[in-house]
C-alpha cells in the first residue's frame, strides 16, 4: 500500500536534451510523472520534491507525450492506464522518435506477460501497484546511475569543498556541513557547475520544479542559507554573488 515516502536521498541527476545522452556540463534535475490518480500522483510527487527532484506533472497520455518530447528529464516515470493516450502509446511513439529517456512505467498488471509487453514497447524497469516510495526511489537511482554511467560521478569536489553523492554528506575541509535536502541539491548544481554563473531562473528551474517568478525571494533566501554553512566559517569566501546576474561558486 502507499506509505508516508521514505527519507531516501536520491543522487539527483541530468538529462541534456530529448533523445540525447547526458554531457558532463548540462544538470538538469528533473523528473516527468505521467499518473492520471490524484492520489498515487500526489503521494509520489511529494516524495521525489522531499527528495530533492523537480518533478513535473501530467494528468493524461497526450500532455505527457508533450513535455517528454520537449523538455529535459532525468526520469520518466509513466502510469500505463492513462486518458487521452495509454501509456504503453506514449513510450512506443517517445521511441519511434528516437527520444531516450530512461522509463520507468507503473501498472496494476502484475503477470508476467503484461510485464514482458511494457519492456517490449522501451521502457527500461516496470514497477507494479502497489508499490513503496522506497523502491520507486531506488528504481529512479539506478536509471540515473546506468543512463550516466561514463561520467555521472559518486563524489564531487570544488577546493575545500567534497560532496559524496551516495552518504550525502558535505565537507569543507576537514569540517563537516549538514546540509537540508533543497540546499544539498542547490550545492550539488553549483558543485556541478564551478565557475559558471548561474542566474536566479536557472536555480529556481532546476532546484524547484516551476519556473521563476520574479517577485518570490526562494533563491536569495536558500542561497543565503547555503552561504552562511559552507562560508561563514572560513575566510576565504567560495560562493559570490554578481548584482543582477547571478551566483557562483569558485574555488
């Protein structure tokens, strides 16, 4: 039966562009759920966000048909009862255009058959309801893990800092930082990124799951608290700010 999501750390992770295999400076932490339930679909939604994902929604085959075909995920993870488009119609035509994210579909059809006939269409696991959010999660992990494996890291490291993407945990040197799940994955994209600028709007698309408003504050505030762990200690301050442009985190 559906339970409260488990407190799993996923290592979240990147998909470039539709239909193409990840590349070392592109990390877009996204996942697609294509569930018409509004209970399994909330359930799920609220354990991947605990856990650090963006994840967007779709309530119906063609919707999810859309965004799988033009926006980047890391994970599709695809109902096989769906209105508008069955599921198994959406993954056959997500393949027939060469689009190679990995997925993960989700049925009430437990034979063997019915799981034959899903990987058969080209997904890449299928997972029977009901279900824990534990073994979705860890589902969702071994995708990332075997769609990246040339160059999806277990550990990153920028100066002083390392991040081990397995344990979750953070060091600056020999100091230990506790970071809350929103500012591990914020971390983890700038680790991901060192040097590179990044702006208000692709923080707020990468580490929340809707796009920027430029009203709301999230991004000062999270950053602020990210800052105040992993500088505030130290002299030499490694994440700045440029007034009207964005963060960076430098060595």
């Amino acid at each position: 039966m559906y339970t409260t999501p488990d407190m799993v750390r996923p290592t979240a992770a990147t998909w470039p562009d539709a239909g193409q295999s990840p590349e070392k400076d592109s990390f877009p932490m996204r996942i697609l759920l294509v569930e018409d339930d509004e209970k399994i679909a909330s359930f799920i939604l609220g354990g991947l966000r605990q856990s650090g994902f963006a994840v967007d929604h779709a309530a119906n085959g063609p919707d999810g048909l859309h965004l799988a075909a033009t926006e980047p995920y890391a994970v599709a993870i695809i109902d096989v009862m769906l209105p508008g488009m069955d599921g198994l119609k959406v993954i056959e035509e997500l393949r027939r255009r060469r689009i190679n994210t990995p997925i993960i579909i989700l049925s009430a059809k437990r034979s063997v058959e019915d799981r034959v006939r899903g990987l058969e269409t080209g997904s890449d696991d299928y997972i029977s309801k009901p279900f824990s959010f534990a073994e979705l999660l860890a589902r969702v992990q071994a995708l990332i893990r075997r769609s990246t494996s040339a160059s999806e890291p277990t550990r990153l490291s920028v100066g002083e800092l390392s991040m081990n993407l397995l344990t979750r945990e953070v060091s600056r040197g020999e100091t230990a930082v506790q970071l809350q799940p929103r500012e591990f994955a914020l971390l983890e994209y700038f680790m991901r990124n060192p040097g590179k600028v990044l702006s208000k709007t692709m923080i707020m698309e990468h580490v929340w799951d809707y796009h920027f408003d430029p009203q709301t504050n999230l991004v000062d505030v999270l950053v602020c608290r990210l800052r105040n762990k992993i500088d505030r200690d130290f002299d030499r301050k490694m994440l700045n700010t440029l007034r009207g442009v964005g963060y960076v985190l430098k060595e």
